[in-house]
C-alpha cells in the first residue's frame, strides 16, 4: 500500500535519518525524474550538528507525516476512483506538469 509520496524537495529513506535503520520501508520510482542519492553517514553528520539542515528536516518529516495520515484516510474512506483521482493530481503536482507517462500495470499495480 501506497502511504506517500516523495516530491522534488522531498527525501526517500527517512528512517535511516531517524534511527538509523533503512529496512523500515520500500521506495520506488513511479514516474521518471531526476535524483540525488547522498550516503546516510554523510547527511547524519550535518544533522548532528543542530543546524538549518536539521530544522528543515523537521519540517519535513511533519509534512511527511501528514500526509500519510491523510493518506491513511483516504485509503479507508474513499473508492478506488476517488484515491486514483487524488493520486493522479498528486502526481501531477509533482511533476508540474498535465502531462506524464504512466502504465497500466504501474496503475493496476496501485490499485
């Protein structure tokens, strides 16, 4: 099940900032983009200075968080075609753009 996703400013792998941990969780690709990948050790090492970087990922890790109670929600209350709609402006927001290539296996996968 799907509990939330990660846009441009976001961070996949919150776990391992947290506690250190990296297995809490999966994360995949499901509409094409670019990314960074930065080892945990490195970005721990600046977070463990108490700085802008850790505020910021405060900040984020609460919006995160909300949005996967939201997410939850959703998920119970709402069919299949309401949480695809939702999905689908999500995305679309995320890649700020009408337009993105999706499968229907990706879909079907979602769903």
């Amino acid at each position: 099940m799907e509990a939330g996703l990660v846009r441009q400013e976001g961070v996949a792998g919150m776990p391992a900032l947290i506690s250190g941990m990296t297995k809490a969780h999966r994360a995949f690709v499901q509409v094409a983009g670019e990314g960074w990948r930065v080892k945990v050790s490195a970005i721990q090492s600046e977070l463990d200075r108490g700085g802008a970087l850790q505020k910021v990922r405060l900040r984020y890790f609460q919006a995160l968080l909300t949005q996967v109670l939201q997410t939850s929600v959703c998920n119970r209350f709402h069919t299949t075609e309401e949480w695809l709609a939702c999905w689908l402006l999500l995305v679309s927001d995320c890649m700020q753009s009408d337009t993105f290539s999706l499968t229907q296996e990706l879909i079907g996968h979602l769903i």
